[in-house]
C-alpha cells in the first residue's frame, strides 16, 4: 500500500515536468529537466527503500563493495530470478551510484503509473522481432540496435547505471530446461545488447558491475518479498574494468563477436561458481 502511495506523490509533479522537458526541445534545458527528474526518482527510492527496511524483516547481506561513485557512469549486469531483483538492486543502490536505468519490454509502458513514469524518466523501452517477422518485413532489421543507440545518446548528457539482465528473461527451471543451458544456476547470457550498448556510449562506461543476487531461502515471488516472508538475500558485487577491445562492431565483425561472447562467458563462469559456493555455503 505504501508503494503505491509513494508513487503517486511522485507521479504528481514528476509528469508535468517531463512535459515542460518535451515541450521544450533544448538539449541544455532537457539535460536540466532530467537531472530534476532523477532526484524526484531518488526521493522516491528512498521512500520505497526506507519503509522497507522499517517494515519487512528482510536483511541484504552485502560483500564486494568498492569505491563507487554518482558522478561516474556505470554498466551493471546482474542475474534474474524474480521481480524482487529489481527491489534489490534500487533499494541498495540507490545514491550509491547514478540513477538506475532498465531497458524496458515495449509492452510495460502500459502498467498504470510506472509506465508513464518510466517513460518521463526516458527508461528505454524495446521491442525484440522475431526471425519471422523480420523474414516478413526485412525493414525491421537492426531497428532494436537503432532504438538501443538513440537510448544510449541520451544517457551520455548526464551520469548514469544502464542495467542489462543478460539472461534476457526470468529463470525458471522450465527455461533452463529449454535452453539446455550450460550453466547449473543460469541461463544461457545473450551478449549482444550488452555490447551494442557499450559501442553506443562510445568509452563513456568504464567501468561493469556484475552483481550476483541469491535467495537463500529460494526464489521468492514479489508477494512473499512485500508479505515480509523473505528473510535474507545475498548481494556480490564486483567492478570490473571494461577492456577497450570490448567496444566494436558486434553485429557485423565475426572475430569481435566470438572475442565479446568469450569475455561474457568467462564473466559467467565465474558467476555461476559464485553462486555454487553460496548455495553449498548456506
């Protein structure tokens, strides 16, 4: 109940800017706009982040944390196990680093409320075409590249974390099976919008912060996390470098695309194993 009422006192002022930043179309006056906007969104993650720590008896247990900056610009990837994920990463985060911003499903724009906050917060939302509607409509194809180096412009204006979930989807022992991936608590990582998304920033991301999320307990849904059934979660934190040879042409460059696919695979690696030892550990 009360997220709901912290979004709605925010959603109040937070609209009629992002339409004062539209109306005005100055790259200096929207730079401003979204500055303003990400500290409404701040204020509203302290909120959401402080009643659940009065509230819920969750404990975040973390290791691995660095000097981290809001001034810098950041990419984070993170597994993704449930909805709660993303609770996790705002509530801990927040004014550790720059505002969190998700690539967003093109269908989520119509959640009531978030949805057009997402939108006036210039959360890039994305549509993946099938190989079949591309067949269909040879038109379609990069246009997800297009929108992801359009997003990425923005973000160059003012610091900022972009997080990808490089699974591109829940885990879920269904997929997993699916997939037959090679991985025992992972699924399959999809390379391709993390490197477009570092060619786009052009070297502005420095640095990567691979963030591995356990439920010790198991993977809760949202009703268990805000029911206050979720005692304990596990959060590691590693900042890696992001090597310069990581930025090329992923689309087109078959020896850049095996290099790239190699670095996230060993990144993944490492991450399963983490997760391994936490899961022996407890």
């Amino acid at each position: 109940m009360l997220f709901v009422v912290f979004t709605l006192i925010v959603f109040i002022p937070l609209m009629p800017l992002a339409l004062l930043k539209w109306l005005v179309p100055f790259t200096g006056w929207q730079a401003l706009c979204n500055r303003w906007l990400d500290w409404l969104a701040s204020h509203w993650m302290d909120a959401n982040a402080r009643h659940q720590q009065i509230i819920l008896p969750t404990q975040l247990e973390v290791e691995g944390m660095s000097n981290l900056s809001v001034a810098e610009w950041y990419m984070m990837i993170a597994n993704h196990q449930s909805w709660v994920d993303i609770l996790v990463l705002l509530r801990f985060f927040n004014r550790r680093i720059p505002y969190l911003k998700f690539f967003l499903k093109q269908s989520l724009i119509w959640v009531p409320l978030l949805g057009l906050a997402w939108w006036a917060l210039e959360f890039p939302f994305m549509r993946r075409y099938t190989k079949a509607e591309i067949a269909r409509n040879p038109e379609l194809k990069g246009k997800d590249i297009e929108k992801t180096r359009q997003a990425c412009e923005k973000f160059r204006h003012n610091p900022v974390t972009i997080i990808n979930f490089l699974e591109g989807t829940r885990f879920t022992p269904a997929k997993y099976t699916q997939q037959k991936s090679i991985y025992r608590h992972l699924l399959m990582p999809k390379a391709g919008g993390l490197a477009f998304t570092l060619a786009a920033m052009n070297g502005q991301l420095h640095s990567l912060l691979d963030v591995t999320i356990y439920y010790p307990e198991g993977r809760p849904s949202y009703w268990d996390y805000a029911c206050g059934r979720v005692r304990r979660i596990c959060v590691d934190v590693r900042e890696r470098p992001i090597p310069e040879d990581m930025l090329g042409n992923y689309g087109d460059d078959n020896e850049f695309r095996e290099r790239f696919q190699g670095w996230v695979n060993q990144i993944w690696q490492e991450k399963d194993a983490l997760l391994d030892k936490m899961n022996s550990s407890h």
